[in-house]
C-alpha cells in the first residue's frame, strides 16, 4: 500500500471498533499498569499507553485495513471527532485534577488519607468503569457497557475479598483483553482477506 492510501484509511477508520483491537489494547493497557503497580515501577503505569499505541497501528494496518469491511466507518467521523477530543481532554483535566486534590487532601486530611486506603478499590474501579461508560457512550459501543460492569464487579470483589488493588486492575484487564480477543476472532472470521 502506498503511503497515501495508508492515510486514507487510517482516517476512514479512525473510530472503527468492530476488530475488537480498542478491547484488547485498553485491556493490556490497564493489565499492564496493574503489573507496575505491582513492580513497585508505578511511573510505568501510565507510559503503557505510548507503548502500546504504536502497536494498535501496526495491527489495524495488518488486519483492519487488509479486510473487506461491509459498511463505511467514516460516516459519523465528522461529527464524533470534536466530541471524542473534548472527552479526552476533560478526562486528563479531571485526572489531573483529582491527583492533585488526592495528593494535597492526603497530607492536610488523615481521615481522608484513611478513607482512600480503606476504599482505594471503589476509587479505582468506579474511575475506570466511569472511563469505559463514557468510552462506550461518545464512540456508540455498547459493549464497552458491559467491561464496566465487569470492572466494577472484579474491583467491588476485590474490596470485599482484601485484594491489593493491582491484582483487580491486572484481573480486570487481562478479562478485557480475552473478550476483545474473542470479538477480534469473530472480525477475522467475518471478513475475509482482501486479495491484492
């Protein structure tokens, strides 16, 4: 392919979900920050993402593109792109935000210093399912509904069962990976090579 039609298509299916990649990365991703977490490496959690970015592309390149893909993607491109945009800067923004009151409650507040090591899994978990909710709602995929619940439910057991919090992050990851593996077996099988 030349360089040109990488482009277009890397446009055409800018927001394209239906391989199941986005699943399986934003499960290694948050699986990945869980094992940092557990190194002791916690500045690791968040460099994942440009990790693994790079690794998305290659494969949307060599399985996505390569495919016959049935309906055009790039449909409702225009309107979701400043949307899309506008969530993720106010999710970096509230992130931010939260660290920084987190980090200057924590040393002015015992009791609030007590109440997130008492709860640091809700804490976790709600903000990762809140992440995956609005994922689900901005981009219109449904099932990423269902990784929140799932989310929510493995870090609620790991509260109830005195887990480390990594181990619910890395557990609840590694579920979401294997479900985008399995909507990433269904793609394949559903869309045949394009034969050059």
């Amino acid at each position: 392919m030349t360089t040109t039609t990488e482009d277009e298509l890397s446009r055409k299916y800018f927001f394209y979900h239906q391989d199941g990649l986005l699943d399986i990365f934003i499960g290694l991703g948050i699986l990945m920050a869980g094992l940092s977490f557990w190194a002791g490496m916690f500045w690791m959690a968040g460099a994942w993402v440009a990790i693994l970015m790079p690794t998305w592309i290659a494969a949307r390149k060599s399985i996505t593109y390569r495919r016959a893909v049935d309906e055009d993607p790039q449909l409702e491109q225009n309107n979701r792109y400043p949307l899309v945009m506008a969530v993720l800067v106010g999710l970096v923004l509230m992130g931010v935000l939260v660290g920084v009151v987190f980090t200057l409650g924590s040393e002015n507040l015992p009791s609030l210093r007590t109440w997130l090591s008492s709860y640091i899994h809700l804490v976790i978990g709600l903000g990762i399912a809140l992440f995956l909710m609005i994922t689900a709602a901005v981009m219109r995929i449904p099932r990423f509904t269902i990784y929140a619940g799932l989310v929510a439910a493995v870090f609620a057991a790991g509260q109830w069962l005195g887990w480390v919090f990594w181990m619910s992050m890395s557990l609840s990851g590694g579920l979401m990976a294997l479900l985008g593996i399995a909507v990433l077996i269904r793609f394949i099988l559903q869309h045949p090579l394009i034969s050059e």
